[in-house]
C-alpha cells in the first residue's frame, strides 16, 4: 500500500511538472516581449517639405520593363506550414507568364533553387505570431529568428524592424498590414527604417496604412504581391504584381529599382477561366500602357498609350485630389500645401495600377 502511494504521488509530481513546462515557457515569452523588449523614442514626424519633387520615375527606362512576384510560397517544414509544390513549381509558373523575378519567401527559410541565376534573390517571410505582423525580406543572405509571438506593441514592432536592417543590404517590406490588423494605420506615424509597404495582398488591401505613413513624412513605397500559396492554381496566381522599371533583368538592377520606387502595384481583376497564356499577354500589354512620367518645375505630367478609364490623384491622408476619366493623359500642379500625391489609373478591363508616391523634399 505504502508503494502504491508513493508511485502516486510521483505521478502527480511528474504531471505537475509537465504542466509547467508550457507555463513557464509561456511567461518567459511574455517577460520577454513586455518587458525587455527596448522602449524606443520615435523621431517626431511631420509631412514632406520643400521646393523640390522627388519623382520616382525620373530616370526610368521605358524599354527596360520587367514584371515580378515577391511573396511565394510552397512545401516546406515537411508541411507544417500552408504550401504546395515546391520552388521550382514557383519559378516555372510565373517564368510562364512571363515574370521576370519570382521570390521564393518561406517561412524563415531562404530558398535556394536557381541561386546562381542572375535574377534569383534570396527571400524570406518573417513572422511568427497571432496577428500576422509579417515582414519580407527581400536580399536576404540569412534568417532573422527573433519574433514576439503575442499582440505586439509599437516598441515590439520597431524592435523585429530593427533586427531585420541589421543587414543594411535587405529591403523590408511590412506584408499585409490589414489582415488581422497586424499593423493598425497609427502604427505608421512612427514605424520607420522600413522601405516598403504591402498595399496589395489577396488578403488584405493596405492604402490607409500607406497614406498614414505617407502623410507623416516616412517615405515608403508600395508593393503588390499574390501571397501564393498553393501556384497550380491558375485563378490566384498573377492577381497582384508589380511593374518595374530598368532593373536590367538582374538582382542588382531589381534591388536599386526598388530603392528608388521605380515600380507599379498592380492589382488584376478575377477571370476565372483565364489561361495562364492569357495573363502573359495582359501583362504584356499593361507593361506598355504608362509612356511618361515627367515634372516641370511643380507641375505632374503623365502620358498613356491609350485612354484609361479613371485617373485619380491621391494625396495627403488619402484624400482624393482630382479624379478624370477617359483621358490619354494626366496633369496636375503641385499646391504648397500637397506635401506628396500618388496616382491610382484604371483601365477599361479593370485593371488598377498604384504608383508609388511623388514627395517634396
């Protein structure tokens, strides 16, 4: 009887201690994000000033026009995580389109098929937490493993961003800021040392963000991504890309392009018994349709190839400037008060095109 206790009891012990392990590891996660986690002093911020325009496609080629997919996702973790196919599935679905670059971001893991290629960059998708506050990391040459798995705070936010530009030669892109409000509009009046935004997504459209961020003087540029996560299907790849300018068709050209914002997001209306040799042709077409992107002084000018069916100017806190319609081409003069405005066009099939901002300075 006295052995039957006993073993009891180091039964109950024992589960005790089980129970706790998880417990223990939970407060420590929580200490650690709550706690330690630096406290930062955000620069005060305040719109964009001064008698010069930064115009992101001043210098652009209008032959050297590629298009690409930044955020791609297969197999991996031995399925642990939501993919299928693997990165060669990815590079040749998108190759049929047409892409010129196609990112393969997994989930803390830089893939490395087609690594020698002169258009492969290293990627990965950085985040693991409830809200989906996820980063991309494009250039990557390794893995940033640090990550606050509960609601995060600003302080917590700028910390991962932080992490991340430790490598000063990676571009960090906030992913999909509206999907579960991983990132709230505020947010953007203080997070900085990020350089783009993921205003298109399948699940999430971000302009508030955007503008919010736009609006307080932090100048960052749009991105537009199809988030893929299962590539055979041929109804939810080639929905959002992006059009870039002088690139060269190569990693360096492609990195120096984004840094300058010499790039379009592109959102694509749903057909769904669209091949993928009808989107290839699409894409061709809509390579084509901005001519020129020019300023005189303070003055905006755009040119298409043919008339779009909306043309909209968007400028501080996402208010809507001036809207035409049917127009072949767009003009606007800069008032001393629009601290930056953004051009949103629309063709006729539905296609919308998001440039990215024009600021002063």
């Amino acid at each position: 009887m006295l052995n039957f206790v006993k073993v009891r009891r180091a039964k109950k012990k024992l589960l005790l201690i089980l129970l706790s392990v998880p417990l223990v590891g939970i407060s420590w996660l929580l200490v650690d994000q709550y706690v330690f986690c630096p406290t930062f002093s955000f620069p005060a911020t305040k719109p964009f000033s001064g008698n010069n325009i930064y115009n992101p496609y001043q210098d652009i080629d209008s032959i050297d026009v590629v298009v690409g997919n930044f955020h791609a996702h297969s197999r991996i973790w031995k399925g642990l995580t939501n993919g299928v196919g693997d990165a060669s599935d990815i590079w040749r679905r998108y190759d049929s389109m047409g892409y010129r670059f196609h990112a393969v971001s997994q989930y803390h893991y830089i893939d490395s098929f087609e690594q020698n290629a002169v258009n492969y960059i290293g990627a990965y998708e950085h985040g693991l937490n409830l809200k989906k506050t996820h980063q991309l990391v494009l250039g990557a040459k390794h893995v940033v493993w640090k990550d606050y798995f509960f609601p995060q705070t600003i302080d917590n936010k700028q910390q991962i961003i932080e992490k991340i530009a430790e490598d000063p030669n990676v571009i960090i892109v906030l992913n999909h800021p509206g999907m579960r409000n991983g990132y709230k509009a505020n947010d953007f009046k203080k997070l900085f040392n990020y350089d783009f935004i993921e205003i298109l997504n399948p699940q999430a459209q971000s302009f508030a963000q955007w503008d919010s961020a736009l609006s307080n003087g932090h100048a960052v540029f749009g991105l537009a991504d199809d988030d893929v996560h299962d590539v055979f299907n041929n109804e939810i790849i080639g929905r959002y890309y992006n059009i870039i300018y002088s690139s060269h068709g190569s990693k360096e050209g492609l990195i120096n392009a984004l840094r300058k914002g010499s790039a379009i997001s592109v959102w694509a209306p749903e057909i769904k018994t669209q091949s993928l040799e009808d989107k290839k042709n699409k894409i061709e077409e809509n390579k084509k349709i901005l001519q020129s992107v020019y300023f005189i002084r303070d003055s905006l000018s755009l040119q298409f190839s043919k008339k779009m069916d909306t043309v909209k100017l968007i400028g501080n806190h996402g208010k809507l400037i001036k809207s035409e319609h049917a127009v072949a081409s767009f003009s606007y003069k800069l008032l001393s008060d629009d601290s930056y405005v953004r051009v949103e066009y629309v063709s006729y099939d539905g296609t919308r095109f998001y440039m990215n901002p024009f600021f002063r300075f």
